[in-house]
C-alpha cells in the first residue's frame, strides 16, 4: 500500500477505464476542533455508480458537499471534467457555484425536500425554470420524466399526497430534469422501507448512470452499495478501502 506526502497509507484506487469526472486532490475540511476530510483524494470516473459509506461522522456527507461545491474545502482541489475543459470547483466563486448546480448536478436528498405548497409537477419543472425555461416549456419536460419514472396521473398531487417512493421519484425526476450529468445523492432510501428503497435504487440506477450519466450515493445500507458499481469506505476523513463489485471487476 502506497503512502501520500503526509505519511498516511493510501489504499490502491480500482482499476477503472474510462474519464475522470471528478479527481478530488488532498481534500482537507476542518469543523473548528474537528477534521472532517483528511488530505483525501478520489477519482470518479463517467458513468460511475459509487457508493459513499462509513461510520457517521466519517467524512461522507463533507466529501459529497465538496465535490457538488456546496461547501469549499480549506485545502485541495475538486478537478471537474466537462466540455469545456477542467474546472476547479473549489476555487469557483459562490454565484458560479451555484450556477454550476443548478445546471450540472442534480441532488436527490434522504426526505426529498420537495416544496409542499407545489404539486408534483411544480416540483420538478421549477428546476427548469430557475434555468430561464419558460413555465409551459418546463412542465411539460417535467410532465415527460414524471411519466417516465411511472407517475403519470399524479402530476397534481402535493407533497402530502405522495407516499415516501413517490415523493422520491419527483426528486428523482426534478435531480434529472434540467439535464445533469452528474447526480448527488444523499441517503436517498433512509426514510423507506426495504422494499421501497430497492423500488427507488431501481429507478435512481435505470436512469443515472443506465443512461451513462454519473451517481455518488452516500449511504448506511449494504444493500445500497451492493447494487452500486463501487463502493469508498471512509473512516476520519479518510478512504479506508475503495472497491469494485465483483461482476465490474472481473
């Protein structure tokens, strides 16, 4: 096992092919007293289904946060491949940050955080809208993807209306609606039932990386990463193992 500048043994990264998405280097994040990233670095690749796990306070959530450019590290770089070459999400400003989630990630959070007071519809067409698209425009993208994760006929329904998977599906569909390549996800089936959760990963996997768009999944259950590509496991803020299911390997 390899060691990186500060001495900490670093376990060997997967033998994957393809693009780098993402290349997190030496990612440091301190909350006053207490490290929650340290000197990690990590590549994702494009098309990539990984499962982020460990004990909680391990550095998972952070990780997720840095690489999506909610919070900046105090160290390191979040290297972001995409067309138009690689960006630094760490060194962008607050607004470009912003911009950037609002275009190229999407987010699918453990309670949904759905807007009560918005229909199904509403939900996922507002993120459209905050894009410039006029309303008619986005419901009716959001209508199609709606209709594509089998809500059709519910695009009326509020947020109190839906049970726990159907409230999951509109944030799957409002994550994916504007076009994101990469989707963030965090605890997605933690407030589901094991039969729910597996409905949810079904439609979260068909329609992210089934499409050759790129998943990060934080999450406690072993059922979750097992039908992930590649599991990371932190301990401390840092990687303490970083596998590839068997089928992918081989």
């Amino acid at each position: 096992m390899t060691t990186n500048p500060s001495g900490t043994p670093v376990p060997p990264r997967p033998a994957t092919t393809g693009t780098a998405v993402f290349s997190a280097r030496g990612l440091t994040k301190n909350y006053d007293a207490t490290r929650a990233l340290a000197d990690l670095s990590l590549d994702i690749r494009a098309g990539e289904s990984v499962a982020v796990m460990g004990p909680s306070g391990g550095g998972k959530t952070t990780l997720l946060h840095c690489l999506a450019g909610i919070i900046t590290p105090d160290a390191g770089q979040v290297l972001l491949q995409r067309d138009g070459g690689t960006t630094d999400v760490a060194r962008l400003s607050d607004r470009d940050r912003s911009a950037l989630r609002r275009s190229t990630f999407g987010f699918v959070f453990q309670q949904g955080l759905l807007i009560p007071e918005l229909t199904a519809l509403e939900n996922v067409a507002v993120a459209l809208m905050l894009l410039g698209v006029d309303r008619a425009s986005a419901e009716h993208s959001a209508a199609q993807w709606l209709a594509a994760l089998g809500l059709a006929g519910m695009e009326d329904r509020r947020v109190g209306q839906l049970s726990g998977g159907q409230a999951q599906r509109v944030a799957i569909a409002r994550a994916q609606v504007t076009g994101a390549s990469v989707i963030f996800a965090d605890e997605p089936t933690g407030a589901l039932d094991s039969g729910t959760s597996a409905e949810v990963m079904d439609i979260l996997l068909h329609s992210t990386t089934g499409t050759g768009k790129t998943l990060v999944v934080v999450t406690h259950d072993d059922d979750v990463a097992r039908r992930c590509a590649r599991t990371v496991r932190l301990r401390d803020g840092r990687i303490v193992s970083d596998s590839l299911r068997a089928e992918v390997a081989a």
